[in-house]
C-alpha cells in the first residue's frame, strides 16, 4: 500500500450525484474549499442522478410563476400546468406513503422545493416543461397532470454536465475512481475521510465536515436481499452500478441512526431485458415502461394483478415494480392495441432493443411473449366485458373503470383493435428509501437523536422521507434540498460561523 497523502480541504462531498453537486455548489457560496470524491471513473459519473428524466417535484403557482425558468417553447400557449400547492406536496407525500413520511423532513422537502429549483437555475441548470412525459392533447391543449411538470434540459445527462460545469467554474477539485472506504470524525483535528484510487493506493483527506452523498444500496444484491427480503436480489437495476451501500454502513458505524423504512424501496416496470447490475447510459430511462395506465398488466399466466389504473402514474409507478418481482418468473407484460399504441410514451416504447412483440391476435401475442394463451383469453374477455360507459381521456382520472378484480379505476380501454403489442418488464430497482437520520440542516443524528460533528447527509442516503411508494420526481428535489442545507451547515464554520 503506497504512505497516505494528506489533503485538506473546508468541506469533502461524498459522492457527486445530484444531492453531492448542490452540498457543493451551496458549501462554496459560504466560501469554503471543497473537495467532491466520487467512487466511479469520470466517463461513469453522475451516479444515479445521470440516469433521471431529471424530472424535479416543487410547489408552484401555475404556468406564469415558473415561465422566466424554463427555456422558450411555442406550446406553452397552449399548455394546461395546474398549479401545485405546497399542500398538494405534502398531502401526495403523506398519502403515496401511507402517513409514513417523517413530518418533520417532509416539510422541509417540501416548503424548500421551489426555491431550491431556482436556486439551481441561478447554478446554471436549465428547465423546460416535460411534454412528452407529463402532458397528454386533449381538445388542442397540452394538459398537465399528476404534480409533476418541470424538468431539466437534456434530462438527467444534462443535470450532471450542468452541474459539473458549474462546480469546475466554481473552482471545485472533483477526484474520479476515488472510493471513500473510511469515516474518521472522533478527533476534530484528524476529522475527513479515506479514499482509494483506481490503483488500490489509500489517500488520507481532513476537512472540517464531511457531507456523504453516496446513494443508497440498490446496486447490492446481498444488501438488497438482507434488508429488501426474498427475491430483491433477482431485481434489474436502473441506475448507478456503484450505489452500493458501504457509505451507508461507514456512516451507521460511526453512531449515525438509521432512519426511515429499510425494508422498501422505488422500483419499477423496466425492460425485462434490462441488466441486473446496473443501468444503460446511453438509454438511461428509456428502458423504463411507464405507459401501463392506458393499458393491461399480466403476468405469465395471463392473468391482471394490480389496478393500472388506481392514480395518476406518477402516484403509482414507483411501487408497481415489487407487484411484478413477486409474479411467477418475476415478469409481467404490459399489453395495447391500436387504440392505445399511439399514446405510449415516444422515448420509451419507440426506444431499441424492446422486450416485445406485435401480432395480429391476441393468441399470437400470447405465444410469441409466452404467456399463457387461455389464460390470457379469459382475462381480456373478463375485462373488455366490465367497462363502464364514460368517455376515456388520459388527461383526467376519467372514471372509465373495469370492474374486474383486481379492477382498474380509470382509463380502461377494451383490447380488441388489431394489431396488439406487449411489452414484457421485469422488476427495475431504482433507489432504497433507507437512510441515516438527519435534522434540520441535513446534519447526521447519532441515535441519541443528537448532531454528530462534522457530519451532514443528502439524497439517498437521508432516511424518512418515502416507505412502500414515492411522488415521482421528489428524489432529485430531495437531494437539490437536502445538499443544499447540508453542503450550508458543512461550510458554516468557514465564513458565518
Ligand atoms: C433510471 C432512473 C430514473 C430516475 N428518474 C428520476 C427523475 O426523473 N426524477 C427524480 O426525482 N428522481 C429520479 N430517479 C431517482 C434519482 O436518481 C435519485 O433520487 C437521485 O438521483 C439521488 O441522488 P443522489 O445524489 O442522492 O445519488 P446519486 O445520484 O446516485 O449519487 C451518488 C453517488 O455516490 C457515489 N458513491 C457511492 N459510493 C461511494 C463511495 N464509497 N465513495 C465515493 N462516492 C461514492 C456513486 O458513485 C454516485 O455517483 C431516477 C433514478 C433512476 C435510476
């Protein structure tokens, strides 16, 4: 092992996500020298937050108080954005998680979330809203719904150019390929961490506080199977190969409290294709299928498990993953016919390589993805069968429900047009909703529920915020928030004091 170089730095980021990047760019807004450690090589970077839609949850007042963020577009005219009260935040955080959301940092989230998206444009990321992903034409008008309509350009890929450009002007150091394999934090004077290069050689790094930014455990089968339970093991993973829990670990070893529900996590309907060790970055989110709402689900009998059609998407989508990882085989095939093929999301469902198939019967379709024919022909026969007669529009929960079991309670459209398409999913984890305990700065609580010095969290790693389900778009929003305060109380000894 090479001597130990020392380095020192105010503050040292853990990890350079989305979270990582804001405690960066707000630690050196109080004038402190920052150090960003990131595990993986600088072509692999960026962390889960890379693979995004870079779609951003926040309150706000309508088209009008968000337009001076967002780049131009013709359709803004036409375009119907509700406003999203920082009530409306807060009731979708408290009911997706069954009241399980920890008060406390829920309303920090959320009271945080507009300023913290215009704080991030004044960093120069750049907004647009999401046509092709949050808005359906109803009547010539581009109609928003489900509480989440902003986005950042380029997606997830431009939030992390965006970000890095901005620390890099900033005068940031970012070291690539350095894992941070130790937490020292009992002495003051010695307080930093410990990283390893891509050579295996150990470099020693002290600085006043410590902010850790390094994901959550997903990429870990055995972390995945010991606190997710049976099967997560099986699950695809969509992001970041290296989220793999050790920075979680160092930071319970060192007193931090575990915080929120380690035994969940967001998972989704993904190419059942996908890989099990980590995303694609070149298709980043592409893999992910989230048009099931104006469809069928089925699993390798044929037979419907969950309710398509129980909320808007953004309500249900980050749940319906562990549905399909508990169904034989741990796949289930999402299925449209030449009604509803025209509204699947473009960059999804026209993306290539597709698990899928197209026919001109719905037996054909059976065989070729191998689901089981009769049981399939039930199932939609059940189903076309139980209707109510309301007119269908995506745009609204327009009541059209099947009144099966399980039913789907908006949305349902008769599979009875040729030609039929499936597309056959697996389970795609995306992040682990366990964390350490943090107040109100993002400072770590020991689990006396007292501020260890000198340690902040963000983004993943924060415990408390989601169980069982998520809002979409709140992970990049939590991390903007959390980094925020955290990279703020890091650096405050520097310049407030
Ligand atoms: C395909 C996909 C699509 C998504 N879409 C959205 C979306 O549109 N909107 C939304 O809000 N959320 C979305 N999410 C969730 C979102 O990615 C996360 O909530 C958010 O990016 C987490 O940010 P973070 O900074 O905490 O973690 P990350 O962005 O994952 O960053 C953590 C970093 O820590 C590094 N690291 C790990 N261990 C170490 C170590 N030992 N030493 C140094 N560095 C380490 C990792 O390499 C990584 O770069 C999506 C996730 C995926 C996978």
């Amino acid at each position: 092992m090479s001597k130990p170089e020392t380095d020192r730095f105010d503050v040292v980021v853990v990890g350079g996500g989305n979270a990582g990047f804001s405690a960066v760019h707000s630690a050196v807004e109080q004038g402190a020298k920052v150090l960003l450690l990131e595990k993986a090589p600088e072509d692999a970077a960026g962390g889960n937050s890379f693979y995004t839609a870079g779609a951003f949850r926040f309150a706000f007042d309508g088209l009008t108080d968000v337009a001076d963020l967002l780049e131009p577009d013709e359709r803004h005219a036409d375009s119907v954005v509700p406003a999203y009260p920082e009530s409306a935040f807060e009731d979708d955080m408290r009911r997706v998680t069954d009241g399980k959301c920890d008060p406390v940092l829920t309303k920090i989230l959320v009271s945080r979330s507009a300023d913290a998206v215009r704080w991030l444009a004044g960093k120069g990321i750049q907004w647009r809203l999401m046509y092709e992903r949050q808005a359906y034409l109803s009547d010539g008008k581009w109609v928003f719904s489900g509480g989440l309509f902003v986005g950042t350009v380029d997606g997830g890929k431009g939030l992390i150019a965006q970000h890095t450009k901005a620390a890099l002007e900033e005068g940031v150091e970012i070291r690539y390929d350095a894992e941070v394999t130790a937490l020292h934090l009992s002495d003051a004077a010695e307080r930093g961490v410990t990283y390893r290069d891509s050579g295996g050689a150990e470099h020693r790094i002290r600085a006043r506080a410590v902010v850790l930014s390094a994901g959550g455990f997903e990429s870990d089968p055995e972390r995945r199977a010991e606190h997710l339970g049976e099967g997560w093991d099986r699950a695809l993973v969509r992001g970041t190969p290296t989220n793999t829990g050790d920075v979680l670990d160092l930071a319970l070893a060192a007193g931090a409290a575990p915080h929120g529900d380690w035994g969940s996590c967001h998972s989704v309907a993904w190419d059942a294709d996908g890989s099990p060790t980590g995303g694609n970055r070149e298709l980043t989110n592409q893999l992910t299928r989230q048009s099931y709402p104006i469809g069928i689900v089925v699993n390798i009998e044929g037979e419907r498990f969950v309710d398509e059609g129980a909320d808007f998407r953004n309500y249900t989508y980050a749940k319906y993953g562990r549905e399909i990882l508990r169904q034989p085989q741990g796949r289930a095939f999402q299925l449209f016919d030449a009604k509803t093929r025209p509204l699947l999301r473009k960059e999804e469902y026209d993306s290539r390589p597709i698990a899928g198939a197209q026919a001109d019967s719905l037996a054909e379709l059976a065989e070729e993805l191998g689901i089981d024919v009769d049981g399939l022909r039930r199932t939609v026969a059940e189903f076309n069968a139980s209707i109510v007669d309301e007119p269908f529009d995506p745009a609204v929960k327009d009541g059209r429900a099947a009144q099966v079991q399980p039913p789907k309670s908006n949305w349902a459209q008769a599979l009875d047009t040729a030609p039929y398409y499936g597309y056959a999913v697996g389970c795609g984890i995306t992040f682990t909703f366990g964390g350490v305990h943090v107040d109100e700065s993002a400072q770590v609580l020991d689990t006396e529920g007292q501020p260890i010095d000198g340690l902040y969290a963000a983004g993943e790693m924060v415990g408390g915020l989601f169980s069982g389900n998520y809002p979409g778009g709140s992970g990049l929003t939590s991390g903007a928030v959390f980094g925020r305060l955290a990279g703020a109380g890091a650096a405050k000894p520097v310049g407030n004091g």
